[in-house]
C-alpha cells in the first residue's frame, strides 16, 4: 500500500496536472495564456487542451477570452454557465429579441447579462445592459442555479408562473406582450 502511495506522489510530481487555462504550464493563469489561447485560436500555436476553456474540443478566441476573465480576477462563473447552457438551444420562439437578465446574486452583487436573440439563435451574450432592450428579466442566482440543473422543462414554466422570473416589456408594445405572455403562463400553467 505504501508503495502505491509513493508511486502517486510521485506521478504528480512528475506530471503535473494542467489547470484549464494555464496554457504555459507555470502554476498561473495570466495575460500571457489568454495570448497563447489566442494564437492557438487562429493556429499560430498547436492547441491543447488546457486551452479549451468549455471543453468542446476546440480552442478559440471564446476560450482566451474566459481565460483572460480568470487572469484578471473578472470571472464570473454563472456568467459562463448560462452561456455554455444556452450554446445550441432552440430559441426560435422568442427570436427578434434585445434581453438584459438582471440576476441578484447570492452575495448581494448583481449580475446583468445582456442577450440579443436572432432567427432563433443567441447572436450576442455579453456581460452587462445591452442597449435598446425589449424585455428586463429579474431573478435570483438560486434560481438560474436550479433551472440549470433541472431536466424538466417544466421548471422554467414554473419559475414564471411563480414569479421567481419576473418579465418586463420595455416600450408599450413590449408591455403588453409580455403582460399577454405572463397571462398566459399564469393561465396555460
């Protein structure tokens, strides 16, 4: 037993394990990987794997930029994993879209996440207010949390119905859409 202990210690040591977006190997993640994921991004540089921040089998600028978050203390993990969730999800019924999510986070901070919904698909996902925005949402980090890792697609359906989101129409005839969706959510619910 204590000769395969030995022999795990020292394979750590030997092979270091490498933490996703320390691109160089040094023990740090900085500016200086988010560079290197760049280049490994438009193929200056062979990719490796500790680059593909969202483990999706490819390195890109996507992936430097999460890097970079991480060097300069800015990320944001439920940022990330709302993003990753939403990565190929069919959004054609609220296509035509400018959202900005406002989340209370469970620190007291908020995180607002602007989204702008396109032919049914996510063109931008950006941290912070879009500009000319259609719809505010307002939730909690707990509730983003617990649509996460739901399997039912219920649970959004709920989470409206229950005003744990809450929808707001910016402009008039945003209100009132948003009022006639709320109803209906309420009523078919």
């Amino acid at each position: 037993m204590k000769v395969l202990l030995i022999f795990l210690i020292l394979l750590i040591f030997i092979y270091p394990i490498e933490a996703k977006g320390d691109c160089n190997s040094d023990g740090r993640i900085t500016s200086v990987d988010a560079l290197i994921a760049l280049k490994m991004s438009v193929g200056k540089i062979e990719p490796n794997q500790s680059a593909d921040m969202n483990n999706d089998g490819f390195v890109t600028s996507y992936d430097a930029f999460r890097i970079l978050m991480l060097a300069t203390g800015d990320e944001d993990e439920l940022f990330f994993l709302l993003e990753d969730a939403l990565q190929g999800y069919d959004l054609s019924k609220i296509s035509g879209e400018r959202m900005n999510w406002i989340i209370a986070k469970r620190d007291g901070s908020k995180l607002t996440i602007g989204v702008v919904v396109e032919g049914g698909k996510i063109k931008d996902f950006v941290k912070g207010e879009i500009s000319n925005p259609t719809i505010t949402a307002y939730t909690t980090e707990d509730t983003v949390r617990r649509l996460l890792a739901s399997k039912s697609p219920d649970e959004l359906r709920n989470a409206l119905k229950n005003s744990d989101i809450r929808l707001e129409g910016v402009g008039i005839v945003n209100q009132i859409k948003v009022g006639f969706m709320n109803l209906l959510t309420k009523l078919v619910g």
